[in-house]
C-alpha cells in the first residue's frame, strides 16, 4: 500500500531565506505522481506542484521546487526566498488508486 | 470562474442529529470526493464518485452518507450513527482520476455541540 511520511510536525524559518519541506514515500507502481499542497489557515487546500515519476528533471513552480530522489523515495519540497504568506500547513500526497494518500503535514511558520 | 463551494462554513450538531454538507462544483469535473481532516492528520477518505450516480466507499465511510444525483453536486451526511464527527471536511474534484490532483473547496467545520 502507499504512504507517505512527513517526518517534520513544524518548522520555523526566517523571513527570506530558502527552506526544505521533506516528503519520503512508498510505492509499488512504477508509474505516480507526487503531489504537493498548501494549506493557509482559511483551511483551502492550494495544489502546489507536481512531480511525475518518468520525468526527467525536477519539477519547478515559481518559487517552489522539488528535490526528487526516486532512488532514496524521497519528494522533498524548496520554497526559495520566503515570504510572510508562506505560513501554512504543507503535504505530500501521492495516488493510490481511487484517490490521494496524505502525509500528516508540516506547519511553517515565517518569521519576519 | 469555475471552482467548488462548499457550505456551511461552519456547523454545529447536536448529538443525535444528522446533518448535511454541501458540495457544488462548476468545473465539469466527473469525479469528487469527501475528506475527513482531523488535527495534526492528513486527509482520509469517506466517499468518493467518478460519475453520476454511482460513489464507493472511502477508508472511513461509517457513519456517512452521500448521493450524486447531478454531476455538479456532491452532498455529504453526517448521521448520528458517526460517533466522532467534529472535525474539517473538504470536498474535491478531478477531471481525470486522482493522477492529475484535485481541486478543492474551502471546507466546512463541524462541532458537536
């Protein structure tokens, strides 16, 4: 079955400075995707980026990046030169069938 | 523009009683889904429906209800044999399966009062 591990409960991060939001998953198929998602405190989930697992090159959104290590089994997103509204709970999901398997997040919190 | 609107924002139960959330999407999207977000979790399953008329059982089912009468409705009922429904609720959509990620609502909060 597919699950996805969060292993950083909250993290806080100074204003401006780039931080890495680590996702590692298990899989059986040799074919998913690994989804990230935003979720501010209105409580809307906001789809961040998206990493499919035959593609070449890391996936890039802006200031958000992933950092895939399909080896490792690891997702892991970079939010470049934070902002104030970055602060917000962030998963990692990853399809399993019918629908998506959540990680149990990750609070970031910027400080100014 | 096109999205999901979920209502109410906000809910309160009194034990015993079933209530009932509402989900509407202008997106044309097949299929929806109803998540449980419970604090410090990921989301879990209740119900999902990948066309009119026809939903499965999520992986925390019991004690929900759902139809899907219409393609742009996916209603949600909390009956009162759910003993622990206080909780966020989040309504999504896809347009091709879960492979190309959802798009969700803002969410309802339920407290049982």
């Amino acid at each position: 079955a597919q699950k996805i591990t969060q292993t950083q409960p909250g993290m806080f991060v100074q204003e401006k400075e780039a931080v890495t939001l680590d996702c590692t998953y298990d899989t059986s198929d040799p074919s998913y995707g690994l989804f990230w998602y935003k979720q501010p405190s209105s409580g809307e989930m906001i789809f961040l980026i998206y990493q499919g697992s035959y593609d070449q090159q890391n996936a890039t959104e802006g200031r958000y990046s992933l950092n895939f290590q399909k080896a490792r089994k690891s997702a892991n997103l970079v939010i470049s030169a934070s902002q104030l509204g970055d602060s917000a709970m962030y998963f990692c999901a990853i399809p399993s069938n019918y629908q998506l398997i959540w990680g149990a997040g990750t609070k970031l919190i910027i400080k100014p | 523009d096109g999205g999901i609107t979920q209502s109410p924002k906000y809910l309160f139960r009194k034990e015993g009683q079933n209530v009932t959330l509402s989900c509407e999407q202008n997106l044309n999207h097949d299929a929806m889904y109803w998540y449980r977000q419970d604090p410090g979790q990921g989301l879990r399953l209740i119900y999902y429906s990948q066309i009119v008329n026809d939903f499965q059982k999520g992986d925390i089912a019991e004690g929900y209800s759902v139809s899907r009468e219409k393609k742009e409705s996916f209603p949600l009922t909390v009956t009162s044999a759910q003993k622990n429904p206080t909780a966020f609720y989040l309504c999504a959509s896809s347009s091709g399966g879960n492979l190309y990620g959802y798009t969700f609502g803002s969410g309802t909060r339920l407290t049982v009062v």
